[in-house]
DNA sequence: GCGACAG
DNA sequence: ATCTTGTCGC
C-alpha cells in the first residue's frame, strides 16, 4: 500500500485517540516490543504487577516481516505481531507501555496509539529518541521533566528517569492523560533509564529473535 | 533541493 | 533495529 493512503489512515485513526486520566486503578502494567530476526518479526508483552512490578505473565509472538520501517510508519510493521501477542494474554493489563510515540508523531498517530486505538486498551509511548516536536534539554537530576510541542500545542514530554542520562519521549497512546504518563513512567523506571516491562520485552523478544536467526 | 527521520 | 568487548565516566 502506498504512503498517501497509509497516511490517510492515520488522519482517521487519530481521531479515535482519546485522552483523558485513567480511572481504574492499575493493578497490571505490561512492556511491548519488537525484535527484528532474518525472515520475520518477534513480539514480546510482558505483564507485571503494579507498583511491586513483579512478573506475571509473558506472551510471544512471530509475524512474517510485510514492510520496511520507514519513519513515521512504524506500526504498520510492527502492529501484526503485537495483536498476535495480545490475543494470547491471560490476564490483560490495565496499561501498556509502547516502545515508540504516542501522539508525538506527524500525524499524532505513533504505534502507542494506533496499538491502543486498535485493541482499545490504555497505551503510553515511550520512546528513546524524538520523532516529532520541539524541546529543551530538562535539568539532570531523575525526574525532571520538559514538555515535548509543537507551537504552541503539547504533544508529549521529555522526561528524565534517571540522573544524567539521555531523557525518554513519553507520550499518551490512548485512554490516559500526560499525568499518567509521567506517574507511571517514573514509577516503572528506577533502576534504569528504560521502565521494567519494556527492558524485559526487549530482551525477552531479542533472544527469541536470535534463536531464528541460528 | 536540503536536512530530519520512533524502531 | 542490529553487529559486539572492553571500557570510560559517574
């Protein structure tokens, strides 16, 4: 499918995007990710328990490898295999974290929304470089936070978890606020710059991705 | 035309 | 994203 179309897509899909503060509590968190292997795609959601984050539960998946990444298309790649993953999950997370943008995208439509919009689940997107929007450094101590826009509109937040090192571009994917964003990123990553979940995804859908590859 | 460009 | 050991800095 061409570019123009997918883009249109897009337009329509991020009117879906709704954002506003969760209500339920949060007892399940789960971390999303991608691995790329030789001839197909490995996705992994891990879910854990919230705030202790503990490990529950972990699903994967394998999806043949249908479109090049391409900046800005991001989830028409990787979004076959993470529905794949989700439809095995036993106990469905209240919220997930999304390797990638929320609404901080050309078209406010990154993978953590369109996840979010297509499984109709609360997302936050948390990515480790920018995509779209302006900024500012934020200060060095864990915590600080600087808002990630365009004019004059705010589209995700710039926020560092841990004391000098590079910040992370968080942004609501779907059914959650920028408050959200910031209490749940925070409170997931402590230890390291990138929150539990996602870090045990990323690892947990690389050596799946290895395997393939031997 | 020239840079920028999630993973 | 992925290829990869040691190593510089906090």
């Amino acid at each position: 499918m061409k570019t123009d179309d997918l883009k249109l897509n897009q337009i329509r899909l991020a009117k879906k995007v709704i954002l506003r503060g969760i209500k339920k509590r949060v007892r399940f968190i789960a971390g999303v990710d991608v691995a790329v292997a030789r001839e197909c795609l490995v996705g992994c959601i891990g879910i854990f328990s919230f705030p202790e984050l503990k490990l529950v539960e972990y699903v994967k998946a394998t999806a043949p490898d249908s479109m090049p990444y391409v900046p800005g298309f991001l989830s028409y790649r990787e979004i076959p295999v993470l529905i794949k993953c989700y439809k095995k999950i036993r106990n469905k997370p209240d919220l997930m974290l999304v390797d990638g943008q929320g609404i901080a995208h050309p078209r406010a439509l990154g993978l953590a929304s369109h996840l979010g919009v297509l499984l109709n689940t609360p997302t936050i997107g948390c990515a480790k470089s920018r995509l779209y929007g302006e900024f500012v450094d934020p200060n060095n101590p864990r915590g600080s936070c600087e808002l990630l826009r365009v004019g004059d509109e705010t589209i995700g937040l710039v926020l560092r978890t841990r004391d000098k090192t590079k910040p992370l571009f968080i942004s609501p994917g779907h059914l959650v606020d920028f408050e959200d964003c910031r209490k749940y990123v925070l409170s997931s990553a402590s230890r390291y710059r990138i929150p539990e979940p996602i870090r045990f995804a990323h690892k947990t859908a690389g050596e799946e991705a290895r395997r393939f590859n031997v």
